[in-house]
C-alpha cells in the first residue's frame, strides 16, 4: 500500500466522521510520523541514545503492521467457505438432487 493511496483528510469535524474515516486518517497520520521519526539524520560519530531507541520502536511498529497488513491480505476471506457451499448446492441441483435443510428441532419439513 502507497502512501499516495491512502485517503486524503476530510474537512469535516471528528464527531461528523465515520469510523472508517477516522480510522483511515489515523492511519495515515501514523504513516507519516513514522517516515518523519525515520528520517531524522543520526549523527554515527555521537548517536543520540533516546532517538536511536525512538527510531527502532517506530522501525519495528512499522515492520510489524506492514507485516500484519500483508498477512491479512494473503489469508482466506470468511465468506470464502460459504461461496463454496453455495456452489456445492448449485453444483446439486443442476444434477437435480435435491437440496433441502432441515433443522434439528423442525417437526415438519414442506417444500
């Protein structure tokens, strides 16, 4: 995911936004302070303790979301088994069995 596909900052107040786009700009925000933190120069001659423990925190919540973001893309969507059984009926009655549900407590089952 891109920077640059990220969703722009709405103009609306907080309170009139929804959860996704509170969440999107919190996102995005989050990216840029990270690139911000990053990209602050280090001097390696006289390396500022607290920023080199500030810049590995941010590196490795970095690497872990992107990790999490990219394991969430790969894993198998819920829906997918339902679709499947869908298909396993259609796949039945096009061979015309018949496909019918009956619930444990149903006393009667009609047509």
């Amino acid at each position: 995911m891109a920077l640059k596909d990220l969703p722009v900052s709405l103009d609306k107040p907080p309170e009139q936004m929804t959860d996704a786009e509170l969440f999107a700009g919190n996102f995005r925000e989050s990216l840029l302070f990270n690139r911000a933190v990053l990209r602050q120069p280090i001097d390696l001659r006289d390396p500022n303790p607290e920023m080199l423990k500030t810049k590995r925190e941010v590196a490795l919540a970095t690497q872990t979301a992107a990790v999490r973001i990219k394991v969430a893309e790969l894993a198998p969507r819920a829906d997918d088994s339902v679709l499947d059984r869908l298909m396993q009926r259609v796949a039945a009655l096009r061979r015309g069995e018949r496909v019918i549900e009956i619930e444990p407590d149903a006393k009667t089952v009609e047509p």
